[in-house]
C-alpha cells in the first residue's frame, strides 16, 4: 500500500497524486447556517463556486421547496472555508454541494451546523444530505445511510515540531482523538496504547491540546491533521499515518428517497472530472502538505 490510499476515484487520484492535498478540522457554535441562491436566470454560481454539468438534470425530493439542505460539522478549511458558518462560500465540500443543487435544479442551497456526533449516529435527519469528511462504516450504516466514496482518507499522527515519537514510542504516550470518530476507534482497537486516550469534541480542541503539552500526539484522519499543522505556522507536524482502508462518503438520512439520485449524480462528478478539479482548486491551495511524503506506519 502506498503512502496515502489514492482516492476512491482514478480521475481525483491522478490529481492529488500530482498536487498537495489534505482536509481541515471543524469548530463553530451549533445552529449556525448561510444561505446561497442562483440569480434569477440561473447563473452558474452558488457563493463563490462555479459549478458544473447540466442545471435540472436530476430530480430531487428535498426537505425544503427549490432548497438543497446540507449540514455538516462546520467551518472546515479546505472543505467548508470561512471564518464562521455563516461566512462560506466556497471549499471541496461546499462546492460539491453547490454542483449537487445546480444540477438538481434548486435555486437555494443551505448550509447548517450539526455535530459530528449526531450526524453519524442518525440522531438528526433534517436535512437533504451531509457532507463532512465521513469515514463509511458497516456500523454507522445501520442507522444511516451513505453514498459512493468520494475521497479516501488515512488516521494522520499530529505532534509538537521536534517531537521524538515514533512508531515504536508512541502506543507509550498519551494520545487524544476527537469523539465519535473511526481514528478513535482506530486508538482503541488496533493501536491500544498503554494510556487511556482522551478524547476532545473537536478538531480545534484535539490541535490545541497538542500544542498545550496536554496530549503527546492527536490522531485523526491525515488530511485534517495536515490541515491543522498549516494553521500552527510550523508549531505541529505530521510525522505519520496508519492505512485503514477507510473512505469519505455523503451521509443521507437512513432511507432517503434521493440517494439513488444524488449517487448518480457523484459518480457523475467523479467521471466528468469536477471532483478531481474542487480537490485541485482547494485541496492543494489550503494544506500545502504532501500526503505520500508522510511516513506510512504500521500498528504493532
């Protein structure tokens, strides 16, 4: 196995294969939501997103008239970029769901705030579909349900610049994750370090806990974590990353009428090459940290 899982898609593999790329971490307070509508002749335009593919041509049974519904854990740098969510308008996530409305033939897409707990334990079904960096499993399947994978992800190793961890070294640490996620699970199942890990309810607070000297290392999927080492100016690094066969897919509430539309219109962005553009467009330009340089570890 490589470094780095190429993504699910060949189009967007030959893209991050040759640019950097990676994903952000989320923080805002719960509630928050922007709103984005096409002008009155439809222009191609949804925040600062120039989609692609034909206005109208899926058909969507939506939980809001003329409005594609999506939330996420929000904001996320590279994905969902703004300072607060009511400040998107653009990102890799945001845009795919821009697409997402445009070819539905939605005027309005609205964005809203909903923990990442929640969304990937069904406890809300509100909205048309999410997208948030979602690992699929068989075991959030049971009260959700997912799309295609779109971007493959790894768990990423976050530690102090200088730190002396290593593979060897690091079940001996103390380690956080944030709660609900696969790299938590990933922590206590495969990787089982002597110390119990804490857990954080974000990715704010897992970067802030590292460098705070609370945590020795933060575990969660590699592009959030590189993503996180940007914003620290050269204060955190990622020095490593586990393989866990793991993709990101669009989460829909268990047994959502449009899945089968909504599918067909992803693969069709796989196809048409606008996933492998949004990667290239924000991907590369928010992380500047090459994946398939990284390190790839085993758990021992």
């Amino acid at each position: 196995m490589r470094t780095l899982r190429t993504l699910a898609v060949p189009a967007l593999s030959a893209v991050l294969l040759a640019a950097l790329t990676a994903c952000g971490g989320s923080a805002s307070a719960g509630g928050d939501s922007t709103s984005h509508t096409t002008d009155s002749k439809g222009k191609r335009t949804y925040g600062e997103c120039e989609v692609t593919g034909e206005r109208g041509s899926i058909g969507l049974k939506t939980v809001e008239k003329d409005t594609l519904t999506v939330v996420g854990d929000l904001p996320s740098p590279g994905w969902w970029n703004g300072d607060t969510v009511r400040q998107i308008d653009n990102g890799y996530e945001y845009c795919m769901a821009a697409t997402l409305a445009y070819r539905a033939g939605l005027p309005k897409l609205t964005v809203r705030n909903v923990s990442f707990d929640a969304l990937v334990a069904g406890k809300s079904n509100d909205f048309d579909l999410a997208l948030a960096e979602i690992s699929i499993t068989d075991e959030r399947r049971k009260v959700v349900d997912f799309s295609a994978p779109y971007f493959a992800s790894n768990i990423g190793v976050l530690v102090k610049s200088g730190s002396k961890a290593t593979q060897d070294t690091i079940t001996g640490l103390q380690l956080g994750v944030k709660q609900g996620t696969t790299g938590a699970d990933f922590v206590r199942d495969k990787l089982r370090p002597e110390k119990a890990p804490k857990v954080f309810a974000g990715d704010v607070e897992l970067q802030a806990a590292v460098q705070a000297g609370q945590i020795d290392a933060a575990l969660t999927d590699v592009a959030i974590m590189l993503g996180k080492a940007k914003e620290s100016k050269g204060k955190l690094e990622v020095i490593g990353q586990y393989d866990t066969g793991e993709s990101y897919g669009a989460l829909y509430p268990k047994g959502s009428e449009n899945a089968a539309a909504l599918d067909g219109a992803i693969e069709e962005m796989k196809k048409d090459g606008t996933l492998a553009g949004l990667a290239s467009t924000y991907l590369t330009k928010a992380f500047g940290g090459d994946p398939e340089a990284i390190p790839l570890w085993s758990a021992k």
